[in-house]
C-alpha cells in the first residue's frame, strides 16, 4: 500500500491545526583523537506542530510526569532524537521520548514526548 497521500494529508492537518516551533537537533563531531572532548553544536529546524499536555489520566509519575507535553510533527527529512530540544513560544523543552508512526516505510508522523 502507498503511504504518501496519507502522509501528505497528515502533514496538511498539522500545517492547519498547528503553531510554529523550532527543534534543536544536537549534533556531535567525533574529535580527531579518542581522548578529547566531541564538539557539540545545534542544527535549528523551523517547523510547525502541534503541541497538548498529556491527559492526566496517562501521567503515571515515571514514564510521563505532570507537566509533559505531546508534540505532533508530520513525517519530514528532519527525523528528531531523544535528547534534542524544542521551542514552542517562549518555552524550551527536551525530546525524552520520539515515537515514528512509520507504516509501510513512509513516516507519517512523529509523536514527541517533551519535558522542560
């Protein structure tokens, strides 16, 4: 089966219903020698997605805490990480948790489990 409309129709949905946000992808450069320090740099991403607490029924206290946030982003050449970080508004958050809603091997969206 062909994935890409439903891809395209996911990302229009997001585009309509979402707001600006930024991610902050962290990107390592291995050093010259094994015993210094990798260099570490962010590479920002203009995007737009759409951002909701977690219902308090899913906080849990250990997985998902009071306070968490649940990030839509459609399915883009950006793939975000764990340990990355998003800004929506004034507010930063870290990426502790990515899950890629991939069926067939067309990523349609990203569900990102932000905390601040």
């Amino acid at each position: 089966m062909n994935y890409e409309g439903t891809r395209q129709n996911v990302s229009k949905l997001i585009g309509k219903f979402g707001r600006a946000i930024t991610l902050r992808k962290v990107v390592k450069a291995p050093p010259a020698n094994p015993w210094e320090t990798p260099t570490i740099t962010e590479e920002l991403y203009e995007q737009v997605g759409v951002a909701e607490p977690y219902s308090e029924r899913l906080v849990n206290g250990t997985s998902i805490l009071a306070g968490d946030f649940r990030l839509l982003l459609p399915g883009s050449k950006v793939t975000p990480s764990i340990g990355d970080r998003v800004t929506i508004g004034d507010e930063t958050y870290n990426v502790v948790n990515v899950l890629a809603n991939s069926p067939g091997g067309t990523t349609l969206m990203f569900t990102l489990q932000l905390r601040r």
